[in-house]
C-alpha cells in the first residue's frame, strides 16, 4: 500500500499542493528547497504508512485463529483496525512536529545568521582569543554563536509548534505556520 502510487494519490496531491505555497518562502527568506521539503514529506508519509500497514498485519495474524467464525474474526480485525489506527495518529502527530521542526530550522537558520551577521562579526572577534584560550581546537566562535542561535530559534519554533498543535488538534499547515508573527529583534 505506501508504495502503491494511487492509493498514496491523495497524499501525493497535497504535498504537490503545499509547494506551491513553499515558494512563497523564497523571497522574504531565500529558501529554494521546497521541491526536497515536498520529497521528503512524501518519503515520510510512505514511511508511516508502511509502518501502519506492517503493524495491522502483525496484530491482525495475532488475533485470528482457524477456531475464529467469520463474525468473530470480523470484529477481531475491527479492534485491531482501531487500535493500529489510534496508533498511527499518534505515530503521526510525532513525526509531524519532528519534520516541521526539522524544516523550520532549515528555512531559518541560515536567514537569522545573515541577518544577524553583519551586527555581530565585529564583535565576535573580541571573543576569539577567549575561546582559543580554552585549548580546545574544535571550538569557534563561528560554531558556538551558531550553536546559540540555534537554540533560541529552537526555542522559538518549538513554542510556536506548541501553540499550532498543543493547544488543540490543528494541523500546521504552511498557511497556518505562516501567520505566526515573526518578530526579526
């Protein structure tokens, strides 16, 4: 089934359709990888899905027996159909905070360091012989003011994420994350 291009059509449509709304992301942002965002959400919807198709198979060969009639092995199947499918929702909404996450860091990132660069460089370079004197060779200025920065925007994006989804089942569309104030200070 996740391998299956039309029965994955529906997904397929809608991530086609989200790309559309990624290229939006270019300009304000420079971000041009939207066709590897699409890709990889395409890769992990088939990636749930075959993991929700091995899951009901494993529990299904589990529960029926050659002693089941036809009506009890049908409501066998019926519970283990809700009990694979509570577990694809929430297998689900994990991986779907992960990726946009994920995502969000991408399209980011290097557009706060750019912004921020030019005010900082100066003063980035007082701090130099401070970390040098520490010995340790595989610290840098660069690595640790980008390593600060990830975390704030971390910080950031994971507040913004529990608002979107924690606060109720909302899905996190590119127009819902969109609206998301971005305060540049």
């Amino acid at each position: 089934m996740p391998w299956d291009p039309e029965l994955m059509q529906t997904c397929y449509r809608e991530a086609r359709r989200s790309q559309r709304h990624l290229g939006q992301l270019a300009a304000p942002f420079g971000f041009l990888g939207g066709r590897s965002l699409v890709f990889g959400a395409q890769d992990l919807a088939q990636q749930l899905m075959a993991d929700t198709v091995a899951t009901f198979l494993q529990l299904a060969d589990q529960c029926l027996t050659m002693a089941l009639d036809c009506d009890q092995a049908a409501q066998q199947l019926e519970k283990v159909r809700g009990r694979v499918l509570k577990k694809f929702q929430s297998d689900s909404g994990s991986a779907q905070r992960r990726f946009i996450r994920e995502w969000q860091l991408r399209i980011f990132l290097p557009f706060v360091l750019s912004q921020l660069e030019p005010s900082c460089k100066a003063e980035l370079s007082e701090f130099e012989g401070d970390v040098l004197a520490v010995g340790s060779p595989a610290l840098t200025i660069e690595g640790i003011y980008e390593d600060v920065v990830r975390g704030v925007l971390l910080q950031r994006i994971d507040g913004e994420l529990k608002k979107a989804l924690g606060v109720s089942d909302v899905s996190c569309s590119l127009d819902g994350c969109s609206e998301a104030p971005w305060d540049q200070m």
